[in-house]
C-alpha cells in the first residue's frame, strides 16, 4: 500500500499515523536526573561512614530504593507510559514485595536454637 494510500486507511480505521502516546524527553531532564542519582550516590558513600548501628542498612536500602525509582520512571520512561504500564510494573513491584514478606515471615517464625 502506497503512503497516501497508507495514511488514509489509517484515519479511517481510527489509527493515528503515529504513536499518540510517544513522548520525547528534552535532554535537560537526563542531564537533571543523572545529577539527582549522582547526589545519591554521594549521599550512599557518606552514610556509609556514619555509626548508625542496625539503621546503617536501612539507610543504604532506602537510599537504593529512592535511585531505583527514579530509574524506572525516568530512564525507562514508565512516568511518560500507558497506565497499562503502569500497572505491569506496580504488580511487579507487588509481587516482588509479596515474596520478600513470605520469605521474612518464614524467617521470624523458625524456632531458632530451640531443636
């Protein structure tokens, strides 16, 4: 099929030429969001020097959590998708939280040292 020919059959079967839902990041907010992860990782080399005793892996996870989300979101664009996207990456962030919590409820109920 020719390309006029192509473009027609596309509007009148409700079909946009192209993707309505493509978004086109300026470089300006790569250049923000890779400072922001850099300022993290600053953030992580000196938390790391600090005696917080057992809150010393919890700062480190938090901290990991927080640049992991802004991965997802920017560098792999899932704030700019489909709420279908969305969704996929929130059921696998559920899943993934189900298990940690099945894992950690096995964990705290075996009878350590008392067999």
């Amino acid at each position: 099929m020719s390309a006029p020919h192509q473009h027609q059959h596309e509007q009148e079967n409700g079909h946009a030429a192209h993707d309505e839902h493509m978004h086109i990041v300026p470089p300006r907010i790569y250049v923000i969001v890779g400072t922001v992860l850099l300022i993290f990782t600053a953030i992580t080399v000196w938390a790391s020097f600090l005696e917080l005793g057992v809150f010393n892996p919890i700062i480190a996870l938090f901290i990991a959590c927080v640049k992991a989300t802004i991965v997802v979101l920017f560098f792999m664009h899932v704030k700019y998708s489909s709420r279908l996207t969305k969704l996929t990456v929130g059921a696998g962030i559920f899943t993934f939280l189900t298990l940690i919590a099945m894992t950690l409820a096995d964990y705290f109920t075996r009878a350590w040292g008392r067999w």
